[in-house]
C-alpha cells in the first residue's frame, strides 16, 4: 500500500512540476505546432504502456495457481518491471515468464519478492 501511495504522489509531483513548461511551450505561437505534436506523442506512448502494462497484469492473473493481488505491473516503452510480492517463490520466475510471453513486452525485470508470512512484522 505504501508502495501505491509512493506512486501517486509521485505522479502528482511530476504533474505539478511540468505543468508550467507545457503551458508555456503552448502559449508560444510558433512552437505551438511542435508542443501538440510532441504532447499527441507523449500521450500516445502513455497509453501504449498503461495497455502493455494491464495485459501483462491479465496474463497474470490467467496463470494457473498465481496469486496476481500483491503484484505491480510497470510498462514503459515495451520494458516490464515487476514489483511486489507473492505468497510463493515458485511463482517469481512463473510471472517472468508469463510476462516474456505478452505481445509487445522488449524486457522483463523481475523485482517480486516472496511475501512474508501473516503480512510480516513491522
């Protein structure tokens, strides 16, 4: 949970701090065509690794036996990063794997980690 907190804030963060530069590249005439260009781009990207990103969470979810509730799914140009934990060490490189097999997934890098028992101790 304090990992998905750590997230929004960070993305709150980065919207905050490049929202002054996208307004000023928008309010200048003559790279106001580039800055639409460029922004049409960024969000076309965005979107193609927020959908690489939930399927690789569906694959996951699909695979025999794995428990995908504590698992985070990062895409980012065709580059997947896993990150949470599973009730299991046999399902880190299970969730590789299925990951490797997503269309359009370039990369796998496997962070999982094998979740302590009764939520640990801390």
């Amino acid at each position: 949970m304090k990992t998905v907190n750590l997230l929004k804030a960070l993305g709150i963060a980065l919207c905050v701090a490049t929202a002054p530069g996208a307004y000023a590249q928008a309010s200048d005439a003559t790279d106001s065509g580039m800055a639409a260009s460029s922004n049409s781009r960024t969000k076309t990207v965005k979107k193609a690794d927020r959908k690489l990103g939930l399927d690789v969470r569906k694959a996951l979810s699909r695979a025999q036996g794995f428990d995908v509730s504590n698992v985070y799914v990062r895409a980012r140009g065709g580059a997947v990063t896993l990150t949470g934990s599973v009730p299991d060490g046999a399902q880190i490189p299970q969730a590789e794997e299925v990951a490797k097999n997503v269309a359009g997934v370039k990369s796998v890098s496997n962070k999982l980690t094998v979740a302590t028992p009764n939520g640990g101790g801390g």
